[in-house]
C-alpha cells in the first residue's frame, strides 16, 4: 500500500509558478495536487491526454476550450485531451485542485499564447 499526503511531499516544479505536488505517477495515469493563492492562475496549455479537474478547496474559474465557468469545492471539471484549459483564481480565497491526467501524458504539454 502506498499513502501519499502532499505536506510530506516536496514541491513539484513547474511552469506555472504556483504550488504543485505529484501524488501519483505511473504509466497509467498522473495526479497533482494544485494551491493557487489569490490572483494566481495557471497558463493556458494543450495536453495530449484527457484531464480531470476536482475542486477540494476554493473557487477557481476553470477555462475549457472556450467555456470559462466558476467551479466550486467537490466540483468536477473534464477537459478532452488536446484542448485548451487553464484554472485561474480570481477569489480573494486559497484554491486547492486535484489535476487527474490519464493515461499519464507522452509527449509535452503546449503552451497557448493568450494575447
């Protein structure tokens, strides 16, 4: 049996800038652990896999190809694979969100330019 809590893990680097924890890897899918503070967001990307956003704490927005709607905590949010997402934190409030990617991702993640 493995337990996994992310207050024991280290910090997962990434391109965001914001907290991140790898609770899972393996061949068959990836799960992090996200804490977005207040004004932070992630960049919007492209995964060459199937994602699932489950809200633990908060109210980020959730962008999802061009839908852009307010999640709140125990929400689940599903983006198909190769389409634009991003979770953006406009609260005044800690958000906490488990990223659910599966099968684990391949190839690299693209990155959109927003402007």
């Amino acid at each position: 049996m493995v337990i996994n809590n992310y207050h024991n893990l280290p910090k997962a680097a990434n391109p965001h800038g914001i907290q991140s924890y790898k609770l899972h890897d393996s061949q068959h899918a990836q799960i992090m652990h996200l804490i977005l503070m207040p004004g932070e967001e992630l960049k919007p990307h492209i995964t060459p896999v199937d994602v699932v956003f489950y809200v633990l704490e908060g109210t980020p927005t959730i962008l999802v190809g061009a839908e852009k709607q307010l999640a709140v905590k125990d929400d689940l949010v599903e983006s198909s694979k190769d389409i634009v997402h991003c979770i953006y934190n406009y609260s005044e409030t800690k958000v906490r969100v488990l990223v659910m990617k599966t099968p684990k991702p391949v190839s690299a993640t693209k990155f959109v330019n927003n402007s």
